[in-house]
C-alpha cells in the first residue's frame, strides 16, 4: 500500500498510452497467443500470480502462475486470494459515492461535520480533496500492521502539518483515505466492511473480497514472499484488529480478493448495480484544479486518462512491497487486464505490457529483470561506479557481467531520478546514459536521459533522446507532448 505513491509516478509515465488510433490489429487468436506466450515467459523468469484479461468483450486469459505456496507446492489459480493494496480507494471512494447517492454525505462536506476538534489548517478540507489526494495531508502515520486506536489516529493526523494549503496540489495520501473510511463507519452506523459488503460487494457477487468477513479458506490465501525468495507469511497471519486491519490501512489497502471478484467488480460497474450512472460519471470526472490536465488526472479512486486511440482508461494500482495488483480498464474497448501477484519482484510493467500488445500487435513486449539480490548488488556496483568515475568507468563495470548477472533498469531509472531531484542532473545523465547502454530497446531510457538532459540545459540532446524513445514506443505520449513543447521555442 506504502509504495504506490512512488510507483504511481512511474507507471503514470510509462504504461497509461496503450497503442495508436490506427494501429493495425491481428486476429483475437493471435493477439492472445502473444500474451498467453509472453505471460509463460515471465513465469520461467520467477512471476507469481494470476492474471485475467477481457479483450474484446471475452474473457480470454484467466489463469495461475508460479506458486502461492511454495513449500507446500500449491500452485496460484484463478480462485488464489491476494492482498490488492491501494486499489482498496476505489472501494472507499465508491462506498461514499454510495452515501452521496443515498442523500447522506456530500463531497463537499468539511472535516468539522465528522470530526471534532479539527484545527485551522484542516478545517477546510473537502471530502472532495481527501478522494482526489489534494488536501495536503501527508502519506502515512505508521506502519502498515502497526496497532492504533481510531482515537489516537486522529488525534495524530490533525496535530501533522500539511505538505499544502487543501485543494492546491497533488500528493498522494493514504490517511486521507482511513478519514474517509471513518466517515464511511460514522455516517453509514455500520464496520466499514459490512457497509461495503452490503452496498457494493454484495450487488456485485463478489463473495471472495474483504478483511474478515468471508471468513477465507486459508488454504486459498497466496503466501507473500520477498525478492530473496524468503516467505513474507500471509497478510491474515499479521497484526490485526478484531474487524481487520488497524487505521493506518483500512480504508486505503490491504483488502484481499481473486481476480475473478474483480471481473464481477468490474461488470458491475458497467451497470446501475452498485452506483448509478450520475454517480459513477462523478467518481471518474469530478471537479478537477484550476489548469490542471483534463486528459490525465487522478478521479476519485481511479487514475484516468485518455489513450491515443481517443478512448478512456481507467487504472490503479497497490502494493505493500510483497504484494502487487494492477488494474486496467478500458471500457469503450471492452478490454480489462487484472494481475495480483504475491512476489512484487520486479513484474509492476506486466499489466501495462499486456496491454500494448493487445493494442499494438507490432509491439514486442519487454520481459522484466527478475529483481533479486544478486541483480540488486550488481545494479547498484554499477550505479556507485557511475556517479564516482564517470559514465565510461560505469559502462566498462556493466561489460564485466557474469553469468546470472543483470542491470535492473528501474532502479537505474528510480536513482536517476533522485539525483535530478537533488539538483543533480549532471549526475543524472550519467546513470540514465548507464541505462541506455544496458536497454538500447528500450523506449523509458531514452524517455529519462531526454528529460535529464533538458535538466542539464542540453536542449539539443534532449531532442534526440526523445525522438528515439518515440521511435521505439509511437504510443509514448511524454515524449511527443515534450517535443512538441521544444519544437515550439
């Protein structure tokens, strides 16, 4: 759940575009053969999980891979339960659509209404702002399964100050989302479980997603594990309340459910089963910024945006560092891709990948780097070498790779972006050029050394880098947005 905030600027960079207006298509056979290949592939690299992909309409994928127990040789399936992390909001966000529909809470209500006590930088802040991460409250306040009294939480939320003035920016803020899971409880009289079992759940025939309530077959429950292969345990066997988790998750993660529960979630809301049309049009347009981007921006559970193909997707993700789900949905296209996975070891781009390809048959899509420690020791030798020696110091220790040795490109590409953040783009260059020696395919490390470069004040370089980017990925809107924008000088 912790990690979406940094995995959230990531992928809303790099998997959100998901083909051209005219690509050509393939025979649903094919496209599929494609994916079903390149998902085997990705199990034999270390995957665990399950994933189900809709396209066209048809469930076409809906399938295990790797293990949810290891030591006892249980393999993952379709009916394998996971922890999802983040993408608890949209239950949240929809639980108070629900309330609003109900005539019982408005998203323009003020945190006075429900909470007492609330002092003045906070007493301006808008149910609204809590869904859209803009009210300015920081991420967290502890540890995922650390114990807290719902007392004790607030009390600590209201005396931390904000990042910003409420309503003025965006930062991502998970005790935003335990707020609203507490006026979901206050309002509604009810456990904030029930009340989403009995309002959206229940509708949706969704019998394998909760806390605690569907009093789970443990058995069925996919043991987490590290990237070191070392089991993590199951997110049921942790700290918990006697209702579930304890308010520095519920509310913004840590729920479990099969993809097979998602798909139902996902078709009922293509219908007036759990929310009405006026409702769900709120929940994926609300009222966005003063000059913020209308074809991109964060809803109310949801990130949304438009696809070159001029149609809409909308997307979440989740993960506690063990865990990861991602979920995709393009509805005027009838496509939906759901992977859950109990090893988050370096496959976060799959779901994106996937659905490339199912836009883009020409698109060849990249196996992940299994993240491991002895890739780990390795990409960071390289990294240190880099900033200490230079650039040709970095490559010359990439070229002496042994055998099982592999540069992790994210975490070349999450240091570079430190170090631009840090004011170090000089730096910068010099490990994403790292990365683009490492993955010369690859269309995000060129994507990053031109936007290190335009840092750097190389406009000239920078140009070049995000032409080849762009030729690599035509779907790669960063770059043609930012080409745009420096042909425009």
């Amino acid at each position: 759940m912790r990690y979406f905030a940094i995995l959230f600027g990531l992928l809303l960079l790099c998997e959100c575009g998901h083909g051209f207006p005219d690509a050509p298509r393939m025979d649903q056979g094919e496209t599929v053969a494609t994916v079903r290949a390149y998902l085997d592939t990705l199990e034999h690299e270390g995957f665990s999980g399950t994933v189900l992909v809709e396209f066209q309409g048809k469930v076409v994928i809906s399938q295990g891979y790797g293990y949810s127990d290891v030591q006892n040789r249980r393999k993952n399936s379709a009916r394998t339960i996971f922890d999802i992390g983040s993408i608890t909001k949209q239950f949240t966000a929809a639980a108070i659509m629900k309330l609003e529909m109900q005539g019982k809470v408005s998203t323009e209500d003020r945190l006075p209404k429900y909470f007492k006590n609330v002092p003045p930088d906070k007493s301006e802040i808008t149910i609204h702002q809590l869904l859209r991460h803009s009210s300015g409250l920081r991420s967290n306040l502890g540890g995922d399964y650390e114990k807290i009294t719902e007392a004790t939480f607030v009390d600590s939320l209201m005396r931390s100050p904000l990042r910003f003035p409420p309503g003025t920016a965006f930062s991502y803020s998970n005790i935003g989302y335990s707020l609203l899971g507490m006026i979901v409880e206050k309002v509604s009289g009810m456990p904030y479980e029930k009340f989403l079992y009995q309002n959206l759940w229940h509708p949706a025939g969704m019998e394998q997603t909760g806390y605690k309530r569907p009093d789970f077959d443990d058995a069925l429950i996919a043991t987490g594990y590290r990237n070191d292969d070392r089991a993590w345990g199951k997110p049921t066997e942790k700290q918990w309340d006697a209702d579930g988790p304890f308010w520095h998750l519920k509310g913004n993660g840590g729920i479990l459910s099969t993809v097979e529960d998602f798909f139902r979630w996902n078709q009922a809301l293509l219908t007036d089963r759990v929310l009405s049309e006026a409702a769900k049009a709120k929940m994926y347009h609300p009222m966005l910024r003063k000059g913020e981007d209308s074809t991109a921006y964060y809803a109310y559970g949801w990130d949304v945006r438009k696809t070159p193909r001029n149609t809409t997707s909308y997307w979440h993700n989740g993960s506690n560092g063990i865990f990861y789900a991602d979920f995709y949905r393009l509805v005027d296209e009838h496509t939906t891709v759901i992977i859950l996975t109990n090893k988050s070891n370096g496959f976060q781009r799959a779901g994106g990948e996937i659905v490339r390809s199912l836009f883009f048959p020409t698109y060849t899509p990249v196996v992940p780097i299994a993240d491991n420690e002895r890739n780990r020791s390795f990409t960071d030798n390289v990294i240190e070498t880099t900033i200490q020696q230079g650039p040709e110091a970095g490559a010359n220790q990439l070229a002496k790779a042994t055998k099982g040795q592999r540069l992790l490109e994210d975490r070349v590409n999450r240091k570079g972006y430190e170090l631009l953040q840090d004011g170090k783009a000089k730096q910068a260059v010099s490990v994403f050029w790292i990365n683009v020696q490492a993955f010369p395919e690859s269309a995000n490390t060129y994507d990053s050394l031109g936007e290190a470069y335009l840092a750097a004040g190389d406009t000239t370089l920078s140009i070049e880098n995000y032409r080849r980017s762009l030729a690599l990925d035509p779907e790669n809107q960063n770059a043609a947005e930012v080409l745009q924008r420096l042909h425009g000088k």
